[in-house]
C-alpha cells in the first residue's frame, strides 16, 4: 500500500521558481481521491499543534489548492471527548483532483510544494525545527482514503 502523508518537511531552496503546471493530460485523466488525516495529539499539546499547523502547514496547503492540485480542505475536530485507541483530536479531509496528487507521482506536486514551502518560508531550519516540533506533538496519525458518494 501506498504511504499517503499530507506533507512532511519542505525542502528547496528560497529563490526556486515555480514549477510548471502539471500537462494538460495529466489533469484531464486524473481519479480526483479525498483522503481523511487523523491525528491523536499528546495530552496538553493541543494548542501549540493548532498554532503550528495554521502558521507552517495550512499556508502550504491553502496555496496548494490556489494551483489546482487540491480542490477541498476541511478541519475538524471531535465534539466530545474520545477515550483510549479510538480518539482523535484532528481530522484534515483533503480532496485531491488526482490521486497521483495525493501521493506525489509524476504530477508536480512535489515540486510545487517544495517551491511554495521555500517560498512561504525562507528561513528552512526555524520552520524544519517547528514542523519537528509540531510532530513531537503527535501521539498517532493515520490516513484514510474515503470515496464520497454525490
């Protein structure tokens, strides 16, 4: 199975240009897949995971979806309390237009990311060292690829 994680560490560096679009043919035969992120936060470490991920990995994603790669991102977060293996204390749905998107694979996703990541975030070892931070913070994640009926 193909190991599906919404971005983990931006690399490149700050003056890369963006990439080019992905070919027309790409977007034409892409499987658009939306793909649930659950993460389980440590006990107490809510507040800083949240304040990081709107500061360094939100942008990212929202620029994401301003290129074309992403077309839907939702947060949640439970009503209620959960107990024991069960609990989650953050679920990202993200719709991707294609599943090569979701994992990377020959669309310039990839790239993109790296060039937007360099870009929103010029100074690559404080934001490596709050995105290590804001992993830290995470007891369990997992991901789900869901298929939505209309």
């Amino acid at each position: 199975m193909l190991s599906i994680l919404p971005l983990l560490l931006i690399a490149g560096a700050p003056d890369a240009a963006p990439p080019a679009a992905a070919p027309a043919s790409v977007a034409a035969q892409a499987t658009p897949v939306t793909i649930e992120y659950y993460y389980r936060i440590r006990w107490g470490g809510m507040d800083e995971f949240r304040a990081l991920y709107a500061k360094n990995h939100q942008p990212i994603l929202d620029e994401m979806k301003r290129q074309g790669f992403i077309t839907r991102i939702e947060t949640a977060t439970p009503f209620t309390h959960m107990a024991g293996g069960t609990r989650w204390d953050l679920r990202v749905t993200i719709s991707y237009r294609g599943a090569e998107d979701a994992v990377g694979t020959g669309t310039g996703y990839d790239a993109a990311a790296e060039a937007v990541g360099a870009r929103l975030f010029p100074d690559l070892a404080k934001f490596k060292a709050e995105e290590a931070k804001r992993f830290a913070l995470v007891e369990e994640h997992w991901d789900v690829i869901v298929q939505r009926s209309e």
